[in-house]
C-alpha cells in the first residue's frame, strides 16, 4: 500500500492489480432439508392376555408430533395379526389369528412441511388357547386282562356369538395311560347328546380300549388322559379313575 501511495503522490500510474477470489457457487436448496423432522410414539399400552382367534382383537394407536395421521402395518401374510381399516372401537384395529408374536408398525410418509418419521414398532404375544380335558371313570377288567375302555371329553375356550364359551374340540388325539405306560390313544369324536359328559354344545369324546395287565389292575387305581396341545391350543391332562 506504500509503493501505491508513493507512485501517486510522484504522478505516476498506479497499476490496476485483478484478484480472482474463488466464491462458492449457491445451487438450489434441498426440498428435503428443509421440511421439518416428526417423530412417532404409540400412544397405547402393549396388549396382554390376547389368545389365538379372539374375537375382539386388541387396540393399537399411535400419534406423530406433526398432527399428521399415522398409519399402522403388519408384514403381508402375517397368519398372528392383521391392522383393519377401521379404528380401534370395542373390537380393536388389530385382528389376532394364530397364536405367536404380532409386530405392528407405525409410519409417517410426511408432507410438503414435515420430513418422513422413522419408523416405530410395537410387539406382543398372542397366546395359544386353553384346552380341558375330562376322564369317565374305567373298568379294569377282569384281573386287567380284558381291555379296559377309556374314555376322555376334550374341551376348548371358544366364542359362541358374542360371549365366551367352553365348546367341544373334536378331531384331537388323546392319549391313555396307566402309571406312566401308554395303554392306547383315539381321536375325539363329537357326540350330541352325552350321558357322560352331558355338555350343553355336546361332547368331543376319544375313546379306546386296552387291557392294563394284571400288576396294574392289582397296584393302580388312577389313569391319565393327556392331550399334547397344538401350535394354537394348550396341552392338557385328566386323571381318571379305575375301579
């Protein structure tokens, strides 16, 4: 800047120095960027105490900081649950089929002011359904050589129109035993009109027989009925007795 002032005050040219200064050149915004972010949270408890093929379904809700409607999803051909259309009045949003973990999804696709939300989930158990069995009592015939009938009513906790119910759960097998020995096993059968069991929507009846042997009919006085469960319902186990 000296030499500058020095050669104007002696009347000489000052010479025109040109500095290029790289500038960063502004292309055009992130639409994206700019939209304003959302986060998701459920807004329902975990559903408990849900057993396969319930009638009422369980209620899942969410809500987006936004205000914008969030929607809830299942993985396609889910067989545990299903989300309906339809909010989650006395019968709830989400449909429970087969027993095993439902995994429901919360997604908010945003607008032209909020950004997508992340996703959220929610997972719960559905349970598989109760079973009863229930054993007549059985002869054990003579000196346990001649077969013994064994017979068990199969149950299952179920839905007749809007009410629970305890209904017969007939083509089950069933299996008898006496003192830890497998005697014989038979599928149930559905009998109207029962002298033995004597339920209102009938019976669903195994019956088989077997000779117990005669250190059995001698020592017991009990057999066991046992029906293994499913992948949607409970095992369960009767005690009868042999007289």
């Amino acid at each position: 800047m000296k030499i500058i002032r020095i050669l104007a005050a002696l009347g000489l040219a000052v010479p025109v120095i040109a500095l290029a200064v790289a500038l960063p050149i502004a292309g055009p915004a992130s639409a994206e960027g700019e939209k304003l972010p959302q986060t998701l949270h459920f807004t329902s408890d975990v559903p408990t105490g849900i057993v396969a093929f319930a009638r009422y379904g369980a209620a899942v809700t969410a809500e987006s900081s936004s205000g914008l409607p969030v929607t809830l999803s299942v993985e396609p051909g889910n067989p545990v649950c299903s989300v309906g259309p339809e909010p989650p009045f006395i019968h709830g949003n989400v449909g429970i089929g087969h027993a095993g973990t439902c995994t429901v999804y919360a997604d908010q696709a945003g607008d032209d002011q909020y950004a997508p939300a992340e996703r959220i989930e929610m997972s719960f158990e559905v349970g598989r359904v109760p079973t009863g069995l229930f054993a007549a009592k059985a002869s054990k015939g003579a000196l346990g050589l001649t077969p013994t009938t064994f017979r068990a009513a199969l149950r299952y906790d179920g839905w007749f129109g809007p009410n629970e119910a305890t209904l017969p759960f007939p083509g089950q097998l069933v299996t008898f035993s006496v003192a830890g020995k497998t005697m014989c096993s038979a599928t149930t059968v559905y009998v109207q009109d029962d002298t033995v069991f004597g339920e209102f929507f009938g019976s669903a009846i195994a019956t088989c027989k077997a000779p117990i042997g005669l250190a059995n009919a001698l020592k017991q006085s009990t057999y066991t009925a046992t029906f293994a469960g499913t992948p949607d319902y409970l095992p369960s186990t009767a005690t009868g007795v042999l007289k």
